[in-house]
C-alpha cells in the first residue's frame, strides 16, 4: 500500500510513531514495523517526513489492540519499506487527507475533558475502545493555533471555532524546533498566516485501568 505520511510524532526518546493516509482505500494508517514503533535510524532510511511517500506490505499479522487505535494499527514487513518520490504535498482539496469540521466532529462526537482552566477544554480524551478513528485533522486559519510552554511541556491552543483545546504536542518538527529556541522557533516554523491542515491524535491510554485516550498535536501541515 502507498502511504502519504501525515504525521511523524515522537513517543519518547528514539522512539517514534508514524501515520499516512491510503488513498486508494481511503483511510488511515499507523504502519509499525513488524509490529513495533519507528526508529531514528529507520526514520532517516527511509526519508520518513510529513508530505513524503513510501510504499509498504502488510505482514499478514492482526495488531491485538483495543479501539480507537485498533482502527488504524497496521503491522507492516520492515524489509519492504520503500520511500517514493512524491509530487508535491497536498494538504487542502482534492486528494487531500480529510478533514473534520470541528475537533468533536473528527473524532464522531466521542470528544471529552477533564476540565476548564482560563475558557480552554483540559484534559481532552476520546473513552478506550471507542470505535472511531484515532486519527484525524481539522483545518484552521493559522491565527486558531497558538502555543505555549508549560511547566517544560510544549501545549498548543486550539481554537475551533467552537472550543479552545489546551492540547500536548507530539510532533517531532515541532518539538525539536522547541527544543532548539522555544516558542519563538515553533512560531518561526509555521506560516505566519494563511490555513493550516493540523492533524490530531490520540495516545495510547496509559491510565489504570485504562479508559481515557488523551488527544494531541501531531503536526501542522500546509
């Protein structure tokens, strides 16, 4: 299956996770390497980047995990990944990867929060073994979006149209520019002005026992 990467998000050191959309199917995809999470070294093989191409083969294993991310868990045969030569990324209309009207519609209206601190939704999960996508995007104008460090955590604030979300960043571009000069190199990565294709995830629950998939950035793409 040929895959349009949308996303690459870092987990936790050297330890990263990738998501493309199938065009031909019309879904999404989180491919794991005979099962497991990307590397460094495989990231950087294989010239895996938001925008970028590869072609990959199921391995003919079933992913035993629960909803939502059992929707799009893939495992794939490492040996066959192949990075293709893409033409030029595209984020908005036609072939493009989907996006929901608002941040609840994208996840079917399963949205919910722990609380609200300064008009923002805190603590924004989707309930373990909902059976909607994972996954999902929302397009913005790029004043919706806005980021801020907290307590040594990159947050982003969401806005829309509707709601604010204080969500937790998982994007690698975006917390390696953090981690390199701050907020102002995240607000120097991103357009100053014009829509942005913000796509969102949700982790894995790590609660227990586990019952809430808590909802972050994982990149913003234009």
């Amino acid at each position: 299956m040929r895959l349009f990467i949308t996303e690459v998000t870092e987990m936790s050191a050297g330890n990263y996770c990738v998501a493309g959309w199938d065009a031909q199917a019309q879904r999404m995809i989180r491919p794991l390497p005979n099962g497991q999470n990307w590397t460094s070294a495989l990231l950087q093989q294989h010239a895996v980047t938001p925008g970028a191409a590869i072609d990959v083969f199921n391995n003919g294993h079933v992913h035993n995990g629960m909803y939502p991310h059992s929707t799009e868990d893939t495992p794939i045969n490492t040996a066959t990944i192949q990075h293709i030569a893409p033409a030029q990324a595209r984020w908005f209309g036609v072939g493009a990867p989907p996006v929901g009207g608002s941040v609840q519609l994208a996840f079917g209206g399963h949205v919910a929060h722990n609380s609200v601190w300064n008009g923002a939704l805190q603590g924004v999960f989707v309930p373990v073994g909902t059976q909607v996508g994972s996954l999902a995007a929302i397009s913005l104008d790029r004043g919706q979006i806005d980021f801020v460090d907290e307590f040594g955590k990159l947050k982003a604030l969401v806005n829309d149209g509707q709601f604010t979300y204080k969500l937790a960043v998982s994007s690698l571009a975006l917390k390696s520019a953090w981690g390199q000069g701050g907020i102002p190199a995240v607000i120097h990565a991103l357009p100053n002005a014009g829509q942005v294709h913000v796509r969102l995830g949700l982790a894995r629950a790590f609660d227990m026992p586990a019952h809430k998939c808590y909802m972050m950035v994982n990149g913003v793409n234009w």
